[in-house]
C-alpha cells in the first residue's frame, strides 16, 4: 500500500517541529537521567535503547529512551513493555518522570522523521507477534506503515479490538484520497493529545 506524499510532508512537518518545540523539554529529561544513575547505582545504563519492530513488512529499530533497569532489560526478550507494568522494574526516572508522563516515547520522532513510522498508523509490533499475526491471516502490518499513535490508542475503554480497528485504518487508507487521510490522521493526532492531557493514558 502506497503512503501518500501528502501524509509523508504532515509526518515530517510535525515531528520536527515537535523535536524543536520539545528540545527544552527532552533536556530536562538528559538531566534527570543523568542525576538518576548518579545517584542510583542499579539504574547506570545507556540512555537510549532499541527494539526491533516491524513496520511496512520490514523490521527496523525502535528508539526509546531506556525506563527499565539494565538487569532487568537483559531479560526482556526484545519486548519490553511487559516488563515495565511492574513498577519495581523501572528505574527513578522511568517511574517518576518518562511512563507518567509517555516521554519515553519521545525518541520515536527521529523513527518519524527517518519514515521508519508514521505520526499515524498501527502501533509497531516486535516480529515474534506480527508472525502470530500471520498465521491467523492478518497481514495488514505488511502494508501499512506502523505509527506512533492509531485509532486503537485512542479509544481506551471501548471494547474494539485492536485489529479491527487497524483494518478499519488500513481500509481509509485504501479508499480515501490523499489530503483526506491527512485530515484523518490530524483527528487522531488531536484525540491523542485530549486523551494525554486528561492523564488517562493511551491503549497499547
């Protein structure tokens, strides 16, 4: 499935100015890391770390930065969000300023700006998923380029599973025209940012 030119200009447009409107912010957060395995031994690591995931079919790299503790990321099996709903995995600032707050997400802007993601599409998935994806005849994740939020992140609460609500992305990508899948994927930017401010925390 083709990606429009007009939603490739919306992603880059936005992810950096978002790397620049945010710059003050990703520095408090190099402090606070920094200050973290200062003063906290078991949390010393690298400040970023990668996963591979999919998207388009192929696997790439998704960037992060790093919330769980070394130890424990050693044992993550290349998935680690299963490990960081328990908060003893996490380190200081993982679990006093990034998760809170998502801004462990916020490397995921350079995947954007490298069109590894978009802005807008199916949550990246690591390999060993989108395989058992496959075999149950989902291969939607082959098509679509993965995003950093979907329909399926926002809309906590509502029961819908997660892959009809991509295929039902995949299908508006597939029949609507070009600025109208941007007029859509600015909705769902909008809707994630409502859903962020109320602190109600976007579905995965």
């Amino acid at each position: 499935m083709t990606r429009p030119l007009s939603k490739r200009l919306l992603d880059v447009a936005v992810a950096g100015a978002l790397l620049v409107v945010l710059a003050p912010l990703i520095a408090v957060v190099i402090v606070a890391f920094a200050l973290d395995v200062l003063l906290q031994r078991r949390d010393r690591g690298k400040l970023f770390y990668r996963e591979e995931r999919i998207s388009r079919g192929r696997p790439f790299d998704l960037l992060k930065f790093r919330t769980l503790r070394t130890d424990v990321l050693e044992r993550s099996a290349g998935h680690a969000r299963l490990l960081e709903a328990d908060s003893a995995n996490l380190t200081w600032v993982g679990r006093r300023v990034l998760k809170p707050w998502y801004l462990d997400e916020l490397p995921q802007l350079w995947n954007v700006l490298r069109g590894e993601i978009s802005l807008v599409g199916p949550r990246p998935w690591p390999p060993g998923l989108v395989a058992q994806q496959r075999a149950e005849g989902l291969t939607y994740r082959d098509a679509l380029t993965a995003g950093l939020t979907g329909p399926a992140q926002v809309t906590k609460g509502s029961g819908q599973l997660y892959a009809d609500l991509d295929l039902e992305y995949a299908e508006r990508m597939r029949t609507l025209g070009s600025w109208a899948i941007v007029r859509y994927d600015l909705e769902i930017l909008f809707r994630t940012i409502a859903v962020l401010a109320r602190g109600e925390g976007l579905s995965y």
